[in-house]
C-alpha cells in the first residue's frame, strides 16, 4: 500500500490497486496570522531566531526586564546592516530614551555600582561574536551597553554578554546550554527561550526537560505579572514534543517527564506542582477517570483544564492506550464544541494507517489551510509510519514552498525532510528548490549541514555535478568539499563538530582524539561526537590499535564515554552535564568493547541500564547478549523471565530464540 505526498488531489492507493481521489482545496489565502512567515518583513525576522519577546522598552524597570529588553536590542542590531537605517535609528531612539529614564531612576532602582561602557567594549564584542557592525550599529551597540551598565550590576564587562548572545544565537538547545555551562547567572529569558524552543533531537529535549525542573518556578514567579501566559506557553511546548518523543524511544525520562507533564496539566498551576515528584506508572491510564465521576453515564470534563490541556494529555497517553486515548478526544470535543486546529492535530498524530492519516490530514488542511503545523504533524507522521522517502520529501517541500506566503516552513519540518535525502543530487535538488523560492538564506545552515554529512559519507567519490558547491569551490573530491564547508562555518556549534568528526573517523583515526580536543575546546561533546571516537577507536594499523597520546584508543574512548553519558539514576538538582545515552549509541559502545575485547566493560552495562533505568530495544539487548560470555548471557536470559513482566521489563529474547 503506497501514500503519495498530499498535492491539490491526494489519492490513495487501496489494497488492489484502485486509487481514491480526495480533493483538497488549497489555493485560498489570506494574512497570515502568525510570526515568523516566509514573506514577513526583514525586521520581523531578525528576532525570529530565538523566542526573545520584540521588547522594545521593557515591561518593568527591574534588571531582569530590562535585560531582556537589551538582548532584543542587541540581537536584532547584530542582524541588521547598512540597509537597515531606519530600523537601527528607531532602536537608538528608544534606547537612548530607556537610558535618560534610568539615569533620573538610578538610585531608586538599584543602589549598587553601575558600568561604565565604551566604544573599546562595543569593537571587543564585535570581534568576539564575529560580525562587521556599521557606525550607525555601533551607536545602537553603545546605547544598550550603557543601559546595560546602569542598570544591571552583574554585567561588568561585555565577556558577561557573549555567552547569552550565543546560547540565544545557538541552532538547538543542547549548543545554546553549552554555551550557558559553568555560568553562576541566567537570566530567566533565557531560560525561557530554551524552554520555549524546538527540541531537534533527543537530548535536546532531555536538556529541556531538565531546565524544567530546575529552572520553572523563578521563571513562573518572574513572569506571573507581566507574562502570565509563559508557562503554559512552556508546558504546551514541552508536552507537544515529549509525546513525540515517547513515541520514537523508550528513554525513562520521558516516561518519568510523561508523568509530571500530566501532573502540571492537572493541577493547572506548574510551578506549584511538585515537579519532583514520581507519580506512579499505573496513575497514568487513570486520566480518563477525571471526567467522569461515579453517578455519571455521560463523560464529565474536570473545569480545571483547558481544551489544550485535554489535547496534550492526549497525546501522552496514547503511548500508553490509543485507544483510551481516542476516547478522550473524543470526550474533550463533546465538551470543547468549537472546533481548533489543537484536535486535528491530535487526530493525526493519533493516525494508524496511511490511509487514515490521509484522510485526517486533508480534513485539517482544509479547514486550517494557513496551519504549518498541520503540514509538520503529517510529516512526522510519515517517518513514523517508515513512508517519508526521498521522492516524498521533494514532493512534500515543494508543496511548502508553493504555499510559503500562507504558511510558516519552520526549521524544524525542513529538518525533517532533509533526513530521508541520501544522496548528493537529493541535496543539490533541495538547495535548488529553497534558492528558487528565495528562503534559502533562512535553512542555510542546516543544509549545508546535511551536504556536509552526505560527501563525507560518500568521501570515496567524486560527483561530477555539483551545482551549488560548484560556486564556492571546484575539481576537489568530495572529502575535500565536506573539509571546505567545515572549515567556511564561522561559529562551530557541537552539533556541527560531531558531524565532522564521524567524517574525519575513517580518514584520520590516528590523530581523531586530538582533533576531538582541538574543537570542542573542553565543551561537553554530544552524540555524534562520542561515537566518532567509538568509531575511530576501532581502526587498527598493523593490526593493533592506534595509540591517543600515552593510552590506546579504545581506552581513550571508553573514558570519554563513561565520563559524559549519564550513569546515576535521575538527579534534578545535579549540577553535572551528562548524556542520556541512545540506543543507538549504545550499540556503538557494545561494538568498540566488543572490538576491543573489553569484557569487564560489557559486563557492566547492564547494572548501568537498571541504575539509570534505560530500557533497551530488543536489537540493542541482543547485541550486548552476543557479546557477551554465552554462560553469563543465559543466566540473565533466564533470571529475566523469572520475574513478573510490566510495562517497565526490556524485550528479553526466549532461550530458544538465543540459541538459535
């Protein structure tokens, strides 16, 4: 059964052959209603990176107001240039009437000492982000570090700055933290903003879910008067992607995250609610029991949650029971009458089949034709079912971009569509498409991303026809191109430094480990950066390993693993930066210890799985079960079906299965 990408006609194919047809009306239009749109003004965009608030004068004269008010005024400066007179004179404006309030409101507001800041401080910020500034940027610069200075005794000098202009500059949220690591002060907008992000990965979301924990009562506390909507904002955000996440990993945190999400929706009030607290697995299915009471028949929906309350629980539950969780929605559309655009996404994450979803999909876009979302929960949709091919990914872009002035293309569905892009003309196509549409300067960075991922993946050819990369740099090899792009990337997040290294693994083990120091700079490494060393670890010269300084490779990467991936159960309050580990890079482990002959190691990983409680996929539990001492292996094996089974218990393979 195949499921075309949707277009003005979405057929689908039935069982025997015959195709349905369901029209889909696509070509009304109107404003768009939300920020952030393909064909939204220049100066729109300069603050559409991050979730920074366009705070031109902030809402109290408090320092956290008024650094949230500055950092706005500092990004959106460092995004403009000399095309943006009118832009940049309406900002010096601004802040040169915030500096005149505060110089006649200085000792009210603050009795400590003020900074006095200086053009010297506006060029020595400049060099150290790495952009060109006008005469008329360094005004607009000055302005907010004098404002700064008199009203915010923790900035001393602009090195305070950089790493809050970085981590709102970074791409994801796991090289925004990295950038806030080791700080003693964190403004709670930017808190917010990583609260408020999309998470692109795994561990972008585990580092969200962290921050909540630890970080979400001073936010709510700061902004209940002057952004009372922030943390419902946050805990919407939070429970539409860890729904998503449940659905592709059973990583305990969003188990655990699963529970306490559902908790906060309850109680309606986050940042009172015992965020620490471990509510019980079996309380989950429970949720459906909230709206009814005994007495009733008819279903009965608690007042304390809204419609978008019932939705994200929803979607929680329905890793647990689709079916209890269809049922709810259907409960909360009895109760919510008027119809949103929240139930038509829940109806089509909730999609079984492709038919089904197709059908739920043109449902909602006809209804919500300016809905970006709609657009991002089909696609995520397709992966999920395994439907999301490189044809269906061009197919599904260009029916983006033919719809950009209506919807918003987020970065997030863009990296979606790169994922199934396998080749060089798959990438070149794509560019092609994005360059047409005059949006490629917004994707630039994670598409070029992705080409660099794709000619180090295929560094032992060399493509004739390279049309984009053909302009920047000609007659090399691919290896060459992928080293040319690497080094062109002026700030060079972890993210990117981990695809580079997977690249460089397989040419240059000997020296990966220095190449490891050398970029990450003592930064914390992610993922990809761990099994490049895992993977280079397992070259051999001669036969025998290469030696990484005074030890053996596999040594070093063994250490490097142990010392960032998470080995102690959940801690909210510890201050220390670790990996949860994927399954993924797990079975890299298993093979580098397994190469190494390091069967102390592989004994231990299943003690480490019960500490942390990770639950393994069955391919994963498999691999470490070969890998380990036969004998040792079957006890474990039959230790395992000993016990009662629950919701908890990994896939334990049968003895006969094993065996085999």
């Amino acid at each position: 059964m195949d499921i075309p990408t949707p277009t003005t006609t979405v057929a689908a194919a039935g069982a025997a052959g015959a195709a349905t047809s369901v029209d889909v009306d696509f070509s009304a239009a109107s404003n768009l209603p939300e920020v952030g749109r393909s064909d939204a003004s220049k100066h729109e965009r300069k603050s559409d990176a991050t979730t920074l608030r366009p705070v031109w004068l902030p809402a109290s004269y408090k320092e956290p107001g008024i650094i949230e008010a500055l950092l706005f005024h500092i990004l959106s400066c460092i995004y403009s240039d000399d095309s943006d007179s009118k832009w940049l004179n309406r900002q010096y404006i601004q802040l040169q009437a915030l500096r005149n309030h505060l110089a006649q409101n200085h000792r009210k507001l603050d009795p400590g000492p003020s900074h006095t800041f200086t053009a010297h401080d506006v060029a020595r910020l400049a060099d150290n982000l790495a952009f060109p500034v006008s005469e008329l940027q360094k005004n607009v610069l000055l302005e907010s570090l004098k404002c700064m200075g008199m009203a915010c005794p923790n900035v001393a000098d602009t090195d305070v700055l950089l790493p809050w202009i970085r981590s709102l500059s970074a791409p994801r949220v796991t090289d925004a933290c990295a950038e806030l690591a080791d700080l003693t002060y964190i403004p709670t907008c930017i808190l917010s903003d990583l609260l408020l992000r999309t998470p692109l990965n795994a561990d972008d979301l585990a580092l969200q879910l962290d921050l909540w924990n630890t970080f979400i009562a001073p936010i709510a506390q700061e902004n209940h008067a002057k952004s009372p909507r922030l943390v419902a904002n946050i805990l919407e955000n939070l429970v539409f992607y860890t729904a998503q996440a449940l659905g592709a990993t059973s990583h305990t945190p969003f188990i655990r995250a699963q529970k306490v999400l559902v908790e906060h929706l309850g109680t309606g009030q986050p940042e009172k609610s015992s965020s620490k607290k471990d509510i019980s697995q079996e309380n989950i299915p429970h949720i459906e029991a909230q709206t009814t009471t005994p007495n009733e028949t008819s279903p009965k929906v608690s007042s304390r949650l809204s419609q978008k309350g019932y939705i994200g629980i929803t979607l929680l539950i329905s890793h647990e029971s689709p079916e209890k969780a269809s049922r709810l929605l259907e409960i909360t559309n009895s109760h919510f009458p008027e119809s949103s655009v929240l139930v038509h996404i829940a109806r089509i994450y909730l999609s079984a089949t492709p038919e089904e979803l197709l059908h739920n999909f043109n449902v909602a876009v006809l209804q919500y034709p300016k809905s970006g979302t709609i657009w991002l929960m089909l696609t995520k949709k397709l992966q999920q079912l395994h439907l999301l091919t490189e044809v269906r990914s061009h197919k599904l872009l260009g029916e983006l971009l033919a719809r950009k002035a209506n919807i918003v293309i987020s970065k997030e569905i863009v990296l979606l569509l790169l994922g199934p892009i396998k080749s060089i003309s798959g990438i070149e196509k794509f560019i092609s498409a994005l360059q047409k549409a005059d949006i490629f300067y917004k994707y630039r960075n994670v598409v070029t991303n992705k080409y660099m991922a794709l000619l180090y993946r295929y560094s032992d050819e060399r493509s004739v026809h390279k049309p984009f990369l053909d302009k920047l740099v000609r007659n090399t090899s691919n290896l060459e191109c992928a080293r040319y792009l690497y080094e062109n990337i002026a700030w060079k997040t972890t993210s990117i430094i981990g695809i580079m290294l997977n690249g460089e693994a397989k040419h240059r083990p000997a020296d990966l480990y220095q190449l490891y120091c050398n970029e990450l700079q003592g930064n914390v490494p992610d993922e990809a950066c761990l099994s490049a060393l895992l993977r280079a670890s397992m070259k051999r010269s001669d036969g025998k390993p290469f030696a990484w300084g005074p030890l053996y490779a596999p040594q070093v990467a063994v250490h490097e693993f142990k010392k960032y991936v998470q080995s102690e159960a959940y801690a909210p309050d510890s201050a220390t930066v670790s990996i949860f580990a994927s399954n993924k890079l797990w079975q890299v482990y298993i093979y580098a210890l397994r190469s190494a002959e390091y069967t102390a190691e592989l004994s231990e990983i299943i003690r480490w799985w019960e500490k942390i409680q990770f639950i393994p996929s069955r391919s994963t539990l498999m691999l470490l079960l070969r890998a380990l001492p036969r004998d040792f292996s079957e006890r474990h094996i039959k230790h395992a079906h000993s016990l009662p089974q629950s919701s908890m218990s990994w896939p334990w393979p049968a003895l006969e299965e094993f065996s085999e």
